[in-house]
C-alpha cells in the first residue's frame, strides 16, 4: 500500500503541531520555575524588644539568592545592614536581619540570583511608626527622707551675765571711809558699755558712798560734840 502525497502532508502537520505544543508546555515549565523579584518579601519586625528585618524567598525553583540590606537616608544608601545567602521554597524560606531600626525609617532590599533576578523589592521597606524599645524610661527618683519625729536639742544660749553688786563702804571706828576696792585681773567694761549691760541696772556706788562720807561726817561730829559737852558737865 502506497502512501499518497496527502496523507504524508497530512502526517507532516499533526507532527508540527504536536512539536510546537510540546516546545509550549516546556517554555510554560521553564518561565513557572523560574526566578523573580516578585517572590522575594520583605517586612520590619520585633523580635522581643530587639528589632528585626525579614525576608521571606517563596522561589519554588529553590534557585540560590543573597539578598542585601541597606539603610536609606535621603535616598541613598547610609550603611549596609548585612547580607546573607537563601534558598527559597514554595512554602518559603526566612531569613533575618538584627537591626535595631528606628520608626519610619526606610530600607532597601536588594536580591541577586544568579542571572535570574537582579533587583531591588519595591517598594522599599518602610519601618512602623512605634519602635520596638522606645529607650525614653528613667529610673524614679528617690524619695525624701521623712523628717525625724525628734527634733534636734536646741543650742543652749549662753548665760546672761550677772553683775555682782557693789557692798556700800563700811564706816570705821575713826570715821573714815576706807577706799573702795579696786578691781583685780578682769576685764574692764568697754568704752561706752555701762553697768547695766552686767546688771541690768546702773550704778550708784558714788551717789552711796557720798550719802556714807556725810554721814559720817554728821555722826563724828554729833560725837565730837556730845563728848565736849559731856565734859563740860563733868568740870562743873
């Protein structure tokens, strides 16, 4: 049996068609285990007060990646935060970053795997508006003693000086008033200072002794007279 021109064209055809449906199905295949950005995530976090940023590779091609953090300032980037190596999966794989990150601060996060994928997650990780420590806590301040129920002994005052006052002159048997006695070693009063700042009141020693010296005077002559005239009597 021959085969005819037709059917052989015929058999051509479905043998094309069935080559570009396979050359399809594999392409599908290739591009679903493929590599790409939008498999990569990124978020900021707390791990007990300590903050964290995490990445999570939900590659199900598992195609090897280092994914870089970098801190943002103004658009460019202030300090490399560190990098590590994933292996994603189709349920993913995390990885962590300890950074002690700041409320609203930005992050980029850049993946390269292989010559796959070669790009930052976008948008740029923003970090939360409440920061994981807020570091603002003081210790409180001590409180006062409470005043003690005893109060202290007073100062004693010194004691106010008493004047000893002067004895009036004793008259002798003759009638003569005997000197007043002259202070020994203390101190004399200070200029202006009289005896009322000792005594309290002022002295009247010579107003005393001149009352003492009249009378005495008055007494002696009183005798005198009364023995003249005694003898008077006497040579009668």
């Amino acid at each position: 049996m021959s085969i005819t021109r037709r059917t052989a064209r015929r058999s051509v055809r479905i043998l094309g068609v069935t080559a570009a449906s396979a050359a399809l199905a594999l392409g599908v295949a290739g591009n679903a285990l493929a590599c790409h950005i939008g498999e990569f995530s990124a978020a900021a976090e707390c791990d007990g007060a300590q903050g964290v940023i995490t990445v999570t590779a939900e590659d199900p091609s598992g195609t090897p990646a280092t994914v870089t953090v970098y801190l943002e300032n103004k658009g460019a980037d202030e300090r490399v935060v560190g990098a590590q190596d994933v292996r994603g999966s189709r349920e993913g794989v995390t990885i962590t970053f300890a950074e002690d990150w700041k409320p609203h601060a930005t992050y980029r996060v850049h993946v390269k795997a292989g010559d796959q994928v070669d790009a930052d997650i976008e948008p740029n990780l923003l970090t939360p508006a409440t920061a994981c420590t807020t570091g603002d806590t003081q210790a409180p301040a001590p409180s006062a003693p409470a005043p003690s129920e005893t109060a202290p002994p007073a100062t004693p005052s010194a004691p106010a000086g008493s004047g000893t006052p002067t004895p009036a002159p004793s008259v002798s048997a003759d009638g003569s008033v005997p000197p007043a006695p002259t202070a020994g070693n203390a101190p004399s009063p200070a200029v202006g200072e009289a005896g009322l700042a000792e005594t309290g009141a002022d002295s009247h020693t010579g107003l005393i002794a001149g009352i003492a010296a009249a009378l005495v005077v008055v007494g002696g002559g009183a005798v005198f007279f009364g023995l003249r005239r005694r003898g008077t009597g006497n040579g009668r």
